[in-house]
C-alpha cells in the first residue's frame, strides 16, 4: 500500500512538474536560460545528483553547455564524442544506461534524451546519479525516463520558437536597413525631389530624412535662408504613410496674428459681418502633413494654442466652442536661434520642446562647397531644358567664381544666379561674364577673390622660376635657397621651364 501511495505521489509531482515547465517555457526567453531550467527541473524531479544539456546548430555543433556535477570539457564538443552521446544522436531515442565513466569522471546511471522539434535535432538533456528517496531508491525507472523525454519534447518546442523570433527579429532589422538604404537610394536617385549634394554633411541629412520619414514624430528643420527647408519637409511628407494625403505649408511670418489664427484654425459663421465659415488648414490637413515654416516668428499668443494642439490634437475654430480632432503629422523649420529666443521669453519652451521631437539641421552651401559643381550642373540641366538650350556648359573659369563665392542666399540663390545666366547667354556656354554676382562680395556676406588670383600650385612654379633666374640656372644653389634637394628640383623644373622668371603679376620680386 505504501509503495503504491509513493507511486502516486510520484507520478503526479512528474505531471504537475512538466505542466509548471509548459508554462514557464511558454514565454519567450534567451536561449541559455532555457536550457539551464530545464537541466534544474530534470534534476530535481528525478533526484539526481548531476545533470547536463547542451544545444546544437543546423551542424550538429555544440552551441552552449550546461554540465551540472560534471567538470567541463577543454571543448564543448568534446561531449560529443561520449559514446552514450553519440548513441542518442545516431538513434534520436532516449536512453538508459550504466557507465562507468562520463565526461571525464566516475559513471553512473544516465537518463538521456534528444531534444527534439520537428524533424531538427536541437540538443540532449541528461541526467544521472540518483539519490535515495522512498522505496525506489539509487536507481532509475521507465516512468523517469518518460518525463525525461517529455521535459525535453517541451524544451524543444521552447528553444524552436526562440530561434524562430530571433530569425525574425534579425529578418526584421535586415528589412528595416534595407528599408532605409533603398530610401536613401531613392532620395539620392530623385534629384528632382531633394537637395543635390554629396558631402559628408548633406548624407547625413538624406539618412535623417530616411530614418525618421515613417515615424509620426514632429521634426523641426533648421537652417539659413535658401537651404531648403520645405523641400526636406517634402521629401519627409513623401517618403512617409502619409504620402497620399495633403502636404499644407504655411508661412507663418507672411500672415498677421489674426489671419494665421483663421488660416490655421478655421473660422465659425458670423463671428464678423459677412464672414462666413471655413476650414482652417489643420482640418483640411486630414490624414496628411502641415508643414509650419518659420515657427519661430509666430506670436506668443498662438503659439500657447499651437501648445494644445500638440498635446491634445484637437482645436476649436474661431468663434467656435466645439473641439474637433485632427489627424495630421507636424513638420516646422526655422532659420531663428529659439534658443536664444527662449531666453528673452520671446518663444515658449514648453512648445520648443514639442517642435524639437527630431532636430533636422541644414548645412549652408558655403559648409559644402564640394555640391557646388553637381548643383550647378542640376540647374544647368533644369533650366537649359526650359530655355530649349541644348548641350548646356559652363566654363571652368566661371565654375570657379562660383566656387569662390561665399552665397548667403544659399542654394536658392545659387539657382537663381545659373537661371539668370542661361536667361543672359547667347550661347549654351556660361562664362564668368554671365554671372550677375554682387560688385561688392564682401556686402553678401564675405570678400570675393579676383577672377585671376593665383592658385598655390601657380605661386609655387612662380617662385621656383625667380630663384631658377637668380641662381642662373644652377640648380644646386637654387635648392639651396628653396630647402629642397636636387631631386625635387629637377622634378618640378619641367612645371615651371616656360614661366617667365621677370613676371611680376604675382607680386614675388
């Protein structure tokens, strides 16, 4: 009778044991961890005294090993080569045995049993040493062998569904970089629809752009006049889930108080004479983009308002007493410092704290001159198509007052100075001639070179040839003065042979 009771007991601590392990396995966890509770379930239900488990890749190799009474091996695969090991993964069965060594040490009783999902092998969990407890004591049962496969049936099922999220979740974050390279991609490809430029600083922008077009985040764009504020608004609209409803710019320096309320907000019947009822742009935004340019010049006043509609998306029209929800992404820019402005409480910093979720900040063209040729040869290419000019050029000397000029207007002026050019030109040639630059450089904002100011190289051939003339052609005493030795001496000789020595245009005596 008593060793009947004892065999209940058995039986049912093994059934509720493998149902706590079901549900403790039923999450997803890390690998190891799964593997180690297990391995102390195993143990502790079947009384042993040591245990291990180890996993395997698509290989057969020994991904992580947990011995437990066992002194590891040099190598984890070295488990592999026991031949109770090798046993159990040639047959895929569990498996009772005595030895009388294991890993190194003493033998014992072993349970083993493969860990198994689908037609995968994934690992072998394994018991051995029993203690003594009631009347079954210091050896093994069939019924223990039993729950050892079934603990390692549920094991496997748990480790197969954390492979398979960790697959997707690095399929996930594989898709996701793809996403954002091909947006990268297409933003570089659409010239028509982005900032030309290839400098370090302009990509930085592109990858911004990419990265935060498919969040719903506010994201305030900053930057000189002419850097393109609105076309990166755009480009974010365009690129984000919101691409097939409206884009809606404001301007909110161009409009007085009372207008850009009413044009924001929308208006109620009668709250004026004659004045009848209206949408403002936040409703007929539905579903798409406002884009608010120069956030930084709307009056305080509004900008309060503007504070509760970010935080509640909801407005009330003017004259109205019905709050309306809205459905729309916000994007501001501004060329202002709000910092600065916050400090003279002339801009909220609750709200500033709202616009700036993501900071986008335009470098001016002066910060990137190296775009200068391929922004050129983009209006080159836009305008010459308009004129019905064909095979547009532009001579290097101009390209070079250009490169020279320090454009405080930025790439919209820079447009601008190749439209007027194309508007000027007889020919599909561009010259410095035609280009309408300031007389004075310095009142735009830096000091303009002259057109023919010497290049380092040219300074250098220029002087090489003065001391050439002044030595009389001896060239030992020429790379005297110079501080060279012969060699490079002779190897520059060649550059300046034609130069005059008696030029005095560069002002070297």
């Amino acid at each position: 009778m008593a060793q009947t009771n004892f065999e209940l007991r058995r039986k049912l601590l093994q059934l509720e044991a493998l149902y706590d392990v079901g549900r403790a396995l039923n999450t997803l966890r890390p690998e190891g961890e799964l593997l180690e509770e297990l391995m102390q379930r195993a143990i502790s239900v079947l009384d042993a005294t040591v245990g291990f488990v180890f996993s395997l890749d698509d290989k057969l190799k020994v991904q992580q090993l947990f011995p437990f009474g066992f002194e590891a091996p040099p190598s984890p695969n070295a488990i592999l080569n026991e031949p109770p090991i090798k046993q159990v993964l040639a047959s895929r069965e569990p498996l009772s045995l005595a030895v009388s060594r294991f890993l190194g040490g003493p033998g014992s009783d072993l349970l083993i049993a493969p860990i198994i999902a689908g037609d995968a092998i994934l690992g072998i969990l394994g018991v051995g040493g029993k203690e003594e407890r009631g009347a079954k004591s210091g050896s093994f049962v069939e019924d223990d062998l039993r729950f050892l496969s079934s603990l390692a049936a549920i094991g496997g099922a748990a480790i197969d569904n954390t492979r398979s999220f960790h697959r997707l979740d690095l399929m996930r974050e594989t898709l996701e970089d793809e996403n954002r390279t091909l947006k990268a991609r297409m933003l570089r490809e659409y010239s028509d629809r982005l900032m030309v430029g290839d400098s370090a600083k302009m990509q930085r922008v592109i990858d911004l752009v990419a990265r935060v077009a498919d969040s719903q985040a506010n994201v305030l764009i900053r930057g000189e006049s002419g850097t393109g504020k609105e076309m990166v608004a755009r480009l974010i609209h365009g690129n984000s889930p919101r691409k097939d409803g409206p884009f809606v710019a404001i301007n909110c320096a161009a409009l007085p108080e009372t207008l850009l309320e009413s044009e924001l907000f929308g208006i109620e019947r009668g709250v004026a004479t004659g004045v009848e009822a209206r949408p403002g742009k936040f409703e007929l935004a539905k579903g798409g983009t406002v884009f608010l340019d120069e956030i930084g010049d709307i009056p305080m006043t509004l900008q309060a308002k503007l504070l509760r509609v970010l935080q509640e998306r909801e407005i009330e029209k003017l004259g109205g007493r019905r709050r309306i929800p809205i459905d729309v992404r916000f994007l501001f820019a501004t060329h202002r410092g709000l910092e600065e402005m916050i400090e003279k409480v002339e801009f909220r910093q609750d709200l500033y704290y709202r616009l700036k979720v993501v900071e986008i900040t335009l470098p001016p063209l002066r910060e990137r001159k190296e775009d200068i040729p391929k922004l050129v040869r983009f209006f080159l290419d836009k305008y010459g198509k308009r004129e019905g000019l064909k095979d547009v050029r532009i001579t290097q000397e101009a390209l070079q007052k250009l490169m020279r000029y320090p454009f405080p207007g930025n790439v919209r002026e820079l447009e601008n100075l190749i439209e007027g050019a194309l508007a000027l030109t007889v020919d599909p040639v561009i010259d410095p001639g035609d280009l309408l630059l300031p007389e004075s450089a310095a009142a735009a904002g830096g000091a303009e070179l002259p057109d023919d100011f010497p290049t380092l190289d040219e300074l250098e051939g220029r002087y090489i040839a003065r001391v050439l003339a002044h030595t009389k052609g001896n060239i030992s005493a020429a790379a005297k003065i110079l501080g060279v030795n012969r060699k490079t001496l002779y190897r520059k000789q060649e550059d300046v042979s034609q130069i005059d020595p008696n030029e005095s245009k560069w002002g070297i005596h």
